[in-house]
C-alpha cells in the first residue's frame, strides 16, 4: 500500500485519487479552494472519456446525467451552409464502443466527487494551496501556502494550467497566450425557438472565429461559446463582459447563429492558453498529470478526456503490488507523453487550419470536408475516440495534412 498525495481537487485530480483508491492505495487530495467544486460550463466526452469512466467506475452515474447528441455539425458560419456531419449514433457507437456526449462540467465532476466521499482511502483536504514540493529518497512532501507539510510516498501534480508543482519541476514560466478570446454564457433552454434546439455540437466557422452551442444540463440549458482570434496577449480569465460587446465581436454571423447569440446573457470572457509539449513530467515521486503535465486548447475537445485517461494510468502503473515508485511514474510518462502530446498539438492547429480559416482557405476547407464521407472522419478521430488503453505513442496519434487532420 502507498500514500499518494494528489496536489489539486478538480476533475483529474479526483479521477486519480479514485483510480489509486481502487488500487488499496491511501490517497490525500489537497485542493486550494475553500471547497471542493467545479465551475465553468459545458464539456463534451468522446467515447475514450467514457471508457476511462468505466474503468473508474463512475460511467454510469456520468451518464445518467449526459445529453447524448446526434451528431458533431460544421457549417460555415457567413453562408450558413452545412458543410460536413458526422454521425455520433448508430455506427458511430458501435465502432468506438460508448458514445459522444456533453454535460455540464458540474455533472462530470459530481460523480468523482461523490465516489471519493464514498471510497475507503481518499481524504478530501479543502483550502491547501500546495505551493512547491520536496523529496528524499524515500518520500515526497507537499508544503502548502500555510505552511504546512503533507508527507507521502509519491506526490501528483493536478494542479492545473498554472501548476505550482510543475513550476518547481520544469520551470517553464507562464502559459502560452494563444491570442483567442472565447465569449461563454449558458441559458435556459425554454428560451431558445423550438426550431434551433437542434440536438448536436454545432460549429460555425468564420474568418478567424467560430461560434459553438450544445445543449447541457440534461437538455434544460444551452451552452454558448464564441471565439475570437483577437491577438489577445493578457491571461484573462472568467472576467464579466457586456453583451453589446460580444454581439459586436461577430458581425459576419449568419441568421440563425446570429439568433442564438442574442440570447446569451451574463456573458464571461477567457483568454485561451496552452503549452508546448514536454518530453518529462516526473522529478524522482513527483509526477504531473492533466492541464498540469498537458494543457491544450478546446478545438480537439480532449482535455478532460486526457485527464482521465491520465487517471487510469496511473491506477495501472502504480498497482497496490509495490515496485519503484520512480520507475513506475517514468513508465506512467513514457506511456502519455506521446499520445497527449500530439493532441495538444492538433488542437492547436484545428484552431488555425478548420476552424478560422478565411476567404479561399475557408473555401478548401469547405471542399475538404464536405467530400469527407461517415466512415471517412470516423477514420481520422479514431485514434482519438477509439483508444482504449490509453497509452498509444505517437504512431498511434494524428497527422496535419493539407489543412485537415488525419
């Protein structure tokens, strides 16, 4: 048995203490906040995230709580034009095993919650900021902003984009600003015409911006966000912003994009930020995980995905049948580090290539993805959605080719 300290309480930091509790380990989740609770709005969860849930055994409780969506929809937001669908029933479903859903990021954080308050092994430690780390050959201890000293066998940083632990580990300063602005709101679904709560993820796509909605909360609100590639360079995050100016952020929006944004309201506004990839996350019994080890923007919809295969293999590489916990955390690495890797980098080029494209570039792409059949882009997101053990290399992972992804 190990006593494993988890340095952050959010989704992937409460994945881990799970996937370690199942494993006979003694795990202290140290969360800075006051308590523990998610915010923020909608998520989506490829079949990969499902199958990660499975084997943490919250999947079911995930899903009575998801919308299951027909289909991921691109339209060309100028036009109005649908340009390509793909299909999340059906064959969708039978071929990657689980299905494509969205939730509210409450609804996929409650169910860990709620299994760690209900596992033998987890303590759940509010208002513990862990503000650098230490370590001898024989143990690892967090030391908080309060100054005090938490002791274990193997510490885990999960504690987001800004880690305090990878700070001290890599040392590689502040987050890449991407320079896109995302505009979010979430409204009561009553509010919306009957003939736009269309049961997708939909994207319009503009020159250098986009605008996505889905229906979150059990289909009883719509989750709204809107990006702008704005050259943005200050790290905003959550900060209040008028609904005239949002409106104004988008003029070229077609009608029915257009009807939608007017509904949003209490409209909050982040700068996106990510990093460049890393080869080493581990230091001795000190290892990352999550937005800590591999932060990435939105465009691939796989960060809390890969956060919870994070979880899983961890579980896996640190089984209750002891070994080297310094190995096995250079294992855990050298198995993510390729699969993670490339993620971040095709989210951050469907942001450039698919997403913003304008004038000719937007019209290839259009040609692109509209010649794409079903089985097609199931084909290009199966390394993605389809990956079961989590650990594939970068063999396994995508390709940019010609402004699309493979």
């Amino acid at each position: 048995m190990t006593d494993v300290l988890v340095a952050g309480g959010g989704i992937g930091g409460l994945a881990t203490a799970l996937s370690l509790a199942a494993r006979g380990h003694r795990v202290t989740v140290l969360e800075r906040r006051p308590g523990f609770a998610e915010l923020g709005a909608g998520i989506q969860l490829g079949p990969n995230a499902f199958h990660a849930l499975d084997r943490l055994g919250v999947g079911q409780a995930v899903r009575d709580r998801a919308v299951f969506i027909d289909e991921l929809r691109f339209m060309d937001a100028t036009t109005g034009e649908r340009v390509a669908r793909m299909p999340l029933t059906g064959d969708y479903r039978e071929r990657f095993g689980n299905p494509y859903a969205v939730v509210h990021r409450g609804d996929l954080y409650q169910p860990l919650l709620d299994a760690c308050h209900a596992a033998d092994g987890v303590t759940l430690r509010a208002g513990h900021a862990v503000i650098r780390y230490e370590q001898t050959a024989d143990a690892a201890t967090a030391v908080t902003d309060t100054g005090q000293r938490f002791t274990g066998d193997v510490l885990i940083g999960a504690d987001g984009i800004r880690s305090a632990v990878r700070r001290q580990m890599i040392g590689d300063g502040d987050p890449r600003v991407s320079g896109h602005t995302i505009y979010r709101s979430v409204i009561p679904m009553e509010k919306v015409p009957e003939e736009l709560r269309w049961n997708s993820v939909t994207l319009w796509a503009g020159p250098k911006w986009h605008f996505v909605h889905y229906a979150i909360g059990g289909g009883e609100f719509l989750n709204l966000a809107a990006t702008r590639d704005n050259g943005a360079r200050e790290a905003l995050v959550g900060l209040p912003v008028d609904r005239d100016h949002v409106l104004g952020e988008f003029p070229e929006l077609g009608d029915a994009a257009r009807r939608l944004l007017e509904l949003g309201e209490e409209w909050k506004t982040w700068v996106l930020c990510d990093r460049d990839p890393v080869a080493g996350w581990t230091d001795g019994r000190v290892a990352l995980m999550g937005d800590a080890a591999h932060p990435m923007l939105q465009y691939a919809a796989q960060g809390a995905c890969m956060a919870l295969e994070d979880a899983v293999v961890l579980g896996e590489v640190l089984d209750r049948d002891g070994g080297d916990p310094v190995r096995r955390l250079e294992r855990y690495n050298e198995q993510r580090q390729g699969r993670t890797a490339k993620t971040q980098l095709v989210a951050r080029e469907m942001g450039t290539q698919l997403y913003h494209p304008a004038g000719e570039e937007a019209a290839a792409r259009n040609r692109m993805l509209a010649a794409y059949s079903a089985d097609d882009l199931y084909d290009t997101v199966a390394w993605l959605h389809g990956s079961r053990d989590f650990t594939a290399g970068p063999a396994g992972s995508a390709e940019l080719v010609e402004g699309g992804v493979r």
